[in-house]
C-alpha cells in the first residue's frame, strides 16, 4: 500500500522563491522570499534590496475586469467579433489573458474595423444588461477607439468554426482562437504550479543539457548533430568528432543521467527541458520535441517514497487551474475536434454540460485517489479479460503494455493507477533490480523468450483514465559493479559511461527519480485530442515549418 502524507520539508523551512498567485481574475504571479531565507539574513551579509519602482506596463482585460464600475479604463486588444449598427457599433475584444471577452459598446459608427484589428480604447466600465454572458462592458465614443494595427481582409480566422486540421495549417495565427489562448493559460498554470511545488519542498532547478554524447533510454531513436559543412570539418560520416572531440553527439532524450550528477551533491534536483525523439508517428501522444519534467532524490531507498512524491505533485498541480478556462474549453473542445472525429460537430446546451462535467472529472480524477498494483497483476487481469482475445497486441508476461492494454487498464479501475515492477528486459539499464524475482500465477502466459526469467525491477509508470501513461519513474542502481553488468548486458559501451559508474564509486548513495511528459498532462486536463494541440510550436514528424 502506498503511505499517505508527503514526507519533504515543510512550508516553514523551505528555501527559494515561491511563486503565489494573487488573485484567479487576474492571473498574476508574485515572487516572495522564503521565511528561511529572511530569517538567515544579517548585518554582515544584508538582504538584496527590493526594487521600489512599479512597472508601467498596458492594462492587460484580465486586470480591466478587476476594476470598479465606472472607472475609466483604457484597453488595448484584438477584435474577436464586429457588429455595426445605425447608432452603436459592438466590438467584442480579446487580449487573450482570460476567458472572458469584453463587450466594447461604441456610440457611434467606428472606420477602418475588422475582425483581428489591434485596438486602443478608452472608455467606462459599464454593468451589462440583463441576460447578457458578461456582466460588465466598456462604453466608449468613436473618437476613443483608436486602430494600432489594422488587419487585412484576407484574416483566415473570421466568425465561424474551424477544425484542428484547419488551424494546424496556421499555427502561426492559432493563439488568436479563444481554445488556444485557454489551452495556454492552462498550460502556464501546470507550469508554474510543478515548479511551485519542488519550491516548496527544497528542490534544486537545473538545466540539463540539449546536446550529449549519452542516450538515457537506449532506444536508438535519437536526433543526431552531424559535422558542419565549412572547411576544416571533413569527417561527414554522421559523428561531430572534429567539432567537439566525441565520437557522437545527439539531441537529448532525457536529462536524467546530468541531473544524477547534481543528486549526488544536492539531494533533491530537478529539471524541467526540452527532449528529443526520432519517432516516425503522428501519434496523439507523441512528438519530435517534448517538454519533459524530471526529478532525482538521493537517500530514498523504496518505492514509495517516489509514489508519494509524484501523487502530491500532480494533485498540487492540477487543483491550481482556473476553472473557467476548463469551462470554455469543454465547451470549445468539441467544436474543433479534427475532421472524422466522433465529438466534431455542433454542440447544445445539455451536451456542453455534460462536456464540462467530464472536463471537471478528469481533474477530479488527478487529484484524488490512486490505485497501485504490479505489473504481474496487471498482465494477469488484462490477459484473463473475456476482452483479451480482441486485443491487437496479445498480453503476455514480459511484453510491454501497449497504450490499449494501458488505456483500458486505467478505465477499468476507474482513476490512475501506477503499475510497479516490471520485468527487468523491458526498462533501461540504470533501473534497480529487485532483491526478489516475481511468481507468475499459471494462467498468465508469458513471453518464451524470457527462459524463466522473471527477474523484474523498482519502477512504475502512473496509467490514467483516458490518456494512458503520464509518468514513469524508477529506483536508480547505486551499486557500480551491478550497474556495470547492467551496462554490458544492455549493450552499451560501458568506457563511455565511466563518469557515471563514477558518481557510484565516489559516495553513491541510494536515489531515485522520475520522468513526466508535461504535454501529455496540459492535453489531458485541456481535453483537446493531440499534444500537437497543447504545444505553442510542435514539432512532429513531417512538421518543422517555424
């Protein structure tokens, strides 16, 4: 069973900044210092003094919105929608910064407006009448309308509903659409409530490098850097050698080994960086570069201890993002679905209910109560299904599960669930082996390859309803001959890894970390159907226009 309670360091001692939101209308962020770091403070070595300047910064609608009726404001955006009549003309503008839109009523006819017209108005708050969705609007006369940036007439992005496919061929123009400013702010949400939480409980941020001469995961799908084409670089035969001195350069898949460095000097560690991958699929789930967090903890020495500390963090995380933009988005969501899809269509009003009821779910689902159960159990209850003969890719114990198997999994038990121990063959080779190898029950069949090898290992990968996996993370092998053998059997040449058996040689201490694909979370939470969706630039395959 899973211990409940996060065993790390308190609020009270924790150190480094911490990033608090001020307020769920105006979305803004305030940095503030740690009691810690005030109380370690002295005449010797004085506080940095803070800057008693404010900025003098635009408005943004977000902070507009905040403001007192019939205050005079001035607000700059983009027009969403344009409706002139004889004696009003109404603008609704958008900055992007909230899910609310806000209505400009001008009195009077207004030249040179166009859907997607830049905007500069200054006006009164005003109550809206009843009935309307918004319950304040801007008042304004012709003259206090000014255009900052016109819009030509050829604005692909007009008054009506566009499919995905549509907007992925103008990812340039997509943020412009209110799913895709709220996909965003959802995103900024996740993002600063993950570093939030490490904050909190005393971790160490690091930028782990894009380029390395090492490939964590060992599967062979890696980006690599070729020589330079100038003179005096003549070795073309794919490594870099002449230019950094090493047989192979690769973008990286993971930051895991650099941030093992930094564990063994700092126990708690973590990055949050891009991450490269070769794959050759359009996949929902996949792309060519990924945002990746990932964490390492030293003197932990079981399994737990990284259940709790991942379960917290994602239900830290999602219980901070703002529940209209969920709304707009389950409501939206359907509308833009890719062209085929089942959900794509118009949507009433007791369907976008229930779109948001599922959207509320899902995050209900991350922050409550996770199930845990071994990979054993999982193959035997997946294989033992009546539903197993339908499967495309037939369950065994020691093949890996496939996002089916996982996806199917997830759904049956109802909220996420980590499946532990897997078989040692199918994870990397920096995994900690179990002291005791699994019994398989006989009527799970199993993999004839493995010649009664059932030696597994201390990880898990965290399966969620409806997305599959989110998370995998492992007890790392801190024993440098074990890790050695590990090496060889894997393949690897271990003389390129000897910094690494070093950091075991040298004061190894028990650790271990994990790994979560960031885009797959702000996909699940948003409910858009593709990470292709939830990324400002994604790069896929056959896609890298930008």
């Amino acid at each position: 069973m899973m211990r409940t309670g996060l065993q790390l360091a308190s609020r009270a001692s924790r150190r480094g900044p911490v990033f608090a939101r001020a307020s769920r209308t105006t979305r803004s962020w305030t940095c503030t210092r740690s009691q810690s770091t005030a109380a370690a403070t002295s005449p010797e070595h004085p506080p940095f003094a803070a800057s008693t300047g404010s900025l003098q910064l635009p408005s943004t609608i977000s902070q507009v919105l905040d403001r007192p009726l019939q205050s005079e404001v001035v607000v700059h955006g983009w027009i969403k929608t344009l409706r002139a009549q004889k004696e009003h003309t109404f603008v609704q503008v958008s900055d992007g910064t909230t899910a609310q839109n806000l209505q400009i009523v001008v009195d009077g006819p207004v030249k040179g407006l166009q859907t997607g017209t830049a905007l500069t108005i200054t006006g009164t708050l005003q109550p809206s009448p009843p009935g309307l969705k918004q319950s304040v609007e801007l008042h304004a006369k012709p003259e206090q309308v000014r255009v900052v940036g016109a819009c030509d007439a050829s604005y692909p992005l007009q008054k009506k509903r566009h499919g995905v496919d549509f907007l992925r061929e103008i990812t340039h123009l997509r943020p412009r659409t209110n799913t895709f400013a709220a996909a965003a702010r959802v995103r900024n949400d996740l993002f600063f409530s993950l570093h939030n939480y490490f904050a909190h409980h005393g971790f160490l941020h690091l930028h782990t490098p894009i380029l390395t001469a090492s490939d964590c995961e060992g599967a062979g799908e890696t980006f690599e850097i070729l020589a330079p084409t100038e003179a005096g670089y003549t070795n073309r035969e794919g490594p870099c050698s002449d230019y950094f001195g090493t047989p192979r350069v690769n973008l990286t898949v993971s930051g895991q080994l650099h941030l093992e460095m930094f564990a063994h000097a700092h126990p708690r560690v973590y990055t949050f960086s891009p991450s490269f991958r070769a794959e050759k699929t359009l996949s929902t789930r996949h792309l060519a570069e990924f945002a990746m967090l990932e964490a390492e903890m030293t003197f932990i020495d079981d399994l737990d201890t990284l259940l709790d500390v991942t379960t917290a963090m994602v239900r830290d995380a999602v219980t901070t993002v703002n529940p209209a933009d969920l709304e707009l988005l389950a409501q939206l969501v359907p509308q833009l679905a890719s062209s085929g899809s089942p959900t794509r269509g118009k949507v009433d009003a007791a369907m976008r209910a229930e779109h948001v009821r599922a959207a509320m779910h899902r995050v209900e689902q991350l922050a409550g109560g996770y199930a845990v159960m071994t990979y054993t159990e999982a193959v035997q209850y997946l294989a033992t299904h009546p539903r197993a003969p339908k499967w495309q890719y037939p369950v065994r114990w020691g093949a890996d599960l496939q996002a089916e198997h996982e996806k199917f999994l997830a759904h049956q038990v109802g909220r996420p669930v980590y499946v532990t121990h897997y078989p040692r063959g199918l994870k990397p080779f920096y995994m900690l082996v179990d002291r005791v190898p699994a019994t398989v029950p006989a009527d799970v069949p199993v993999d004839p390859e493995l010649k009664g090898d059932f030696t597994t290992v201390a990880n898990y990968d965290l399966l969620v309803p409806d997305l599959g996996e989110l998370l995998g993370g492992s007890l790392r092998e801190h024993d440098a001959g074990a890790l050695e053998t590990a090496m060889v059997r894997a393949g690897l040449n271990v003389a390129a890894y000897q910094w690494y058996l070093d950091l075991r040689r040298y004061g190894g201490a028990p650790h271990g970390g994990f790994g979560l694909g960031f885009d797959r979370l702000v996909k699940h939470v948003t409910g858009l159907e593709s990470v292709r969706d939830v990324v400002p630039v994604p790069r896929y395959y056959r896609e890298c226009r930008y």
